[in-house]
C-alpha cells in the first residue's frame, strides 16, 4: 500500500520540478522583452525626433535606446 503515496509524491515532486524551472526560464526573456520593447520605443522616438530637425532630442533618444539595449546596428 505504501508504494501508491510514494509514486504519488514523486509524480508530485516531478511537477513541482518542471514547474519551478519554467518560471526561472521564463523570468529572464519576460525582462529581456521589456527590456527590449523599451528601447525599441526610444529608437523611434529618437528616429521621429531627428526626421523633424531636432538633432540633439533624436541623439538622446538614440542613446538612451542603446544604453538600454546595446545593438551593433
């Protein structure tokens, strides 16, 4: 009889397992995305302001996209 709890808790174990290592997984590229979606965001604005004439607001925006992101681009 006490094989079935010890079958069970390892079943158990086995999800509690594949669970925490999806969440430490997916932690990571969630900040990564953000991360990336800031910067993303930055570049445009930089982009936007430097087709208007406004050099130096565009080269801020551009910077601080790149700060956030490095991109060799």
């Amino acid at each position: 009889m006490s094989g079935g709890g010890s079958r069970t808790r390892a079943r158990v174990r086995a999800w509690l397992t594949t669970a925490v290592a999806a969440l430490i997984l997916a932690s990571p590229s969630a900040a990564f995305a953000d991360a990336r979606t800031e910067a993303r965001a930055h570049f445009k604005k930089g982009m936007e302001a430097i087709s208007a004439g406004k050099y130096d607001d565009g080269i801020a925006e551009l910077k601080t996209a790149y700060e956030i992101s490095p991109h060799p681009n």
